[in-house]
C-alpha cells in the first residue's frame, strides 16, 4: 500500500506537468497552477505513506534544533562581512598584481631575441 501511494504521488506530479503543458493557449497563471496543484496533491499523498511520516517528523525536529542556534548579533554580522570584504579586496589586489607581474615578464621574455 505504502508503494502504490508514492507512485500515485508520482502521477500526480506528472499530471501537474502534462497540464502545463496541455494548457499551452491558456493563461500562464493556470498552467502555473496546473503544476502546483500536482505538487500540492503529491506532497498531500505522500505524507500518509512511511518515508512522507519520517520526513515529517524530521522537519519536526529540525526545527526544534534551529531553535537552539545561537545566531550572531548584527554587530556581530556586520563585523564578519566587514572583515571577509576586507580580506576579497586583499586577495583581488594581490591577485591583480601578480598578474601585472607575470604579464610583465611575459612581454619582456617574448620581447628577447633567442
């Protein structure tokens, strides 16, 4: 039983797509909601088979655990972007100047009679 759910699951999501393509002529708006009925009916299905439960009560649990991060002020945030900004113009500078370097030689090798 729990198959034949996730299969129907399938076709309902596969009709969603059959529809949005059917409605070629139709308004964009319904063939949207062709597939987001679709996928609103799998995600229903689903839900009553084994794997749909377990995911279920992962997404639970998950949640319960975002709740115990302990997320950075925003001075705490700005004061990380500043320095990571910091550190791109760094490393975009060096970078640049390398490649000024290395261009030079190039030009002064290919410049050399051999």
């Amino acid at each position: 039983m729990n198959n034949l759910k996730l299969v129907l699951a399938i076709v309902f999501v596969v009709i969603g797509v059959a529809g949005f393509f059917y409605l070629n002529e139709s308004a964009m708006v319904l063939r949207v909601l062709s597939i987001l009925i679709g996928i609103l009916l799998a995600a229903v299905t689903a839900r009553f088979t084994t794997q749909g439960q377990e995911f279920y009560v992962f997404c639970g649990e998950s949640s319960e655990e975002i709740k115990k991060v302990v997320w950075p002020t925003r001075k705490e945030a700005l004061q990380t972007s500043g320095v990571v900004f910091a550190f791109v113009v760094a490393m975009a500078l060096f970078l640049w100047l390398i490649d000024a370097a290395l261009m030079s030689l190039v030009k002064v090798l290919m410049d050399r009679d051999v």
